[in-house]
C-alpha cells in the first residue's frame, strides 16, 4: 500500500491498515524508527510491550507501584515556612 506525505507531515494511515489493527480518529499511536523504517504502534500494545521488557527485570509476585505508595507514604512530609 502507498500513500503520499501530505505538506505538514500528515500521512493518511488506509482504512484497511486502521481497521486490521483497531485504530480511530483521535487515538495515539507511538512511531519507532527502527533499521531505516518507521512503525506505528498502537498505543496499548506500545504499554504492553514496554510493561513486559520491565517485567523481565521483577521478581514474580513483586509489584513496584505498591512499593513506591508504601515509600511515599512512609516518608515524613516536609513542611515548608514562607
């Protein structure tokens, strides 16, 4: 499939492709430029796939963000006196 890049940029992505990979007006998408191409990834399968590269480095059953909100909780507040 070809398609033209319009003067600001814009490159209309075929019904086609945004129906195959479930994609609507006004959804983001993330662009990768990988080997020379550009890809459009859909949004959620970017988090997805970026979730899971993280994933590699936790041990099972460890969960980071309920970490953080114990730290943060922990902390004591500091106050500050204009």
């Amino acid at each position: 499939m070809r398609t033209v890049i319009k003067k600001n940029g814009a490159v209309a992505i075929p019904a086609e492709y945004r129906k195959i990979l479930g994609l609507k007006a006004g959804d983001e998408v993330t662009l990768l430029i990988q080997e020379g191409e550009i890809r459009i990834i859909p949004q959620l399968q970017a988090l997805q796939h970026a979730r899971a590269l993280v994933r590699r480095f936790i041990p099972e059953g460890r969960n980071l963000s309920d970490e953080l909100i114990q730290d943060r909780r922990a902390e004591k507040p500091i106050i500050y006196h204009p």
